[in-house]
C-alpha cells in the first residue's frame, strides 16, 4: 500500500474537488496522510467552515490532520511517504517553495519529502499563474521531484493569468511521478464545467 501525504491549502473554491480526490485515492487503497496550511483551517468562508471541512478530511482519510510545523517534521525520515501531493497548490504556496521557504507545515512536508527522494505532485490552482508566479512554476518544473498534474486556464476572458489543474488527471499524474516521470501532455485545454 503507497503511502501519500495529501498537503492542502486554502484555494478555498477547489475545496470540494480536493475531498473528492481524497475519497478517490482512499477507495482505491491508498494510505493517505493528510497535511493542511494553517488558513484551511481558521478561516470560514462561503465554501465552508474550517472546522467542517477539518473533520471531513479526518473522516475520510481516517487519520488526524498534521497542521503545525512540529507535526510535518514527521514527514522526514521518520515517516517517509512514498509521494506528496500538494492539491491546490496555490501562489502562495508555489513562491514559497521555489523560494525555499518553509514556514508553514505544508511546504516543510514538501521539504522533507523531497530530502527524501520521494516524488511531489503539484496540482495548481492561481490566477496569478502567468503573472507574477510564472518563473515561479517554470522554476519547479525544471526541479528534480517535482510533477505537475496537467493544467489550463480556467476562465481566460475574465480571469487571463489563472491556472488550474485537470484534477481528473491526479491519479495517472501520481502513478506517472511513482515512477519518476512527468505526465503528458501538461498544458491542456481546460473547458470550464457549466
């Protein structure tokens, strides 16, 4: 059984696909381990509450949510995962981790599990994207490590520098990284759902 450490943070309006790609990789026997940014779960918003969405994250995955940076030095060689996702993988997140910085416990599980040898995937979801957080991505696709789950723009009349992965995509993205490859193609058309 391949153990994933599911790292979230707070692109609150994918929240619902992140649970339904929990409850996906769990029916399909994965030992998920889930990771989530402070801001997950101290703010509610209209997609929900933190607390909520805390405890179906618990629920589905049947194990305690790391949120601290003490909680994800775990990650290190002491609980090694096989992959990381990081589902979504917001600006924020992105600069962080190009950047080196590793002051929240998300982006020190990510940290960690590459100091391991083991794959990240990245499944983003910014509208800053091919603004300010294009070198940013470009940085990370060149990084040994990291994959990235095929993405597109979502709404590119009125939100033109946005990103956001095919979560669709995440399992073969996953199985792909497993075995140290890049899905293909990683840029697709990204037809919005009505």
């Amino acid at each position: 059984m391949k153990k994933v450490g599911f790292a979230i943070t707070a692109s609150f309006c994918t929240l619902n696909e992140v649970l339904k790609s929990l409850i996906e990789l769990v029916s399909l026997g994965y030992d998920v381990y889930p990771v989530v940014s402070e801001n997950v779960l101290k703010y509610d918003t209209r997609f929900g509450k933190g607390s909520d969405i805390a405890k179906k994250i618990e629920q589905i995955t049947g194990k305690k949510i790391v949120s601290n940076i003490v909680e994800a030095e775990r990650f290190g060689p002491a609980n090694k995962m096989d992959v990381m996702v990081v589902m979504p993988a917001t600006g924020d997140f992105i600069a962080k981790m190009a950047n080196g910085i590793t002051d929240n416990p998300v982006n020190l599980a990510v940290k960690a599990t590459l100091r391991n040898g083991s794959p990240v995937v990245l499944a983003i979801s910014t509208n800053d994207a091919l603004s300010a957080n294009g070198a940013n991505i470009m940085n990370l696709y060149n990084r040994k490590g990291v994959f990235f789950v095929p993405f597109g723009q979502d709404d590119y009349e009125n939100k033109p520098n946005s990103l956001i992965s095919h979560y669709d995509k995440l399992i073969p993205t996953i199985e792909e990284a497993l075995e140290n490859k890049q899905i293909q193609p990683v840029i697709r058309e990204y037809v919005k759902k009505k």
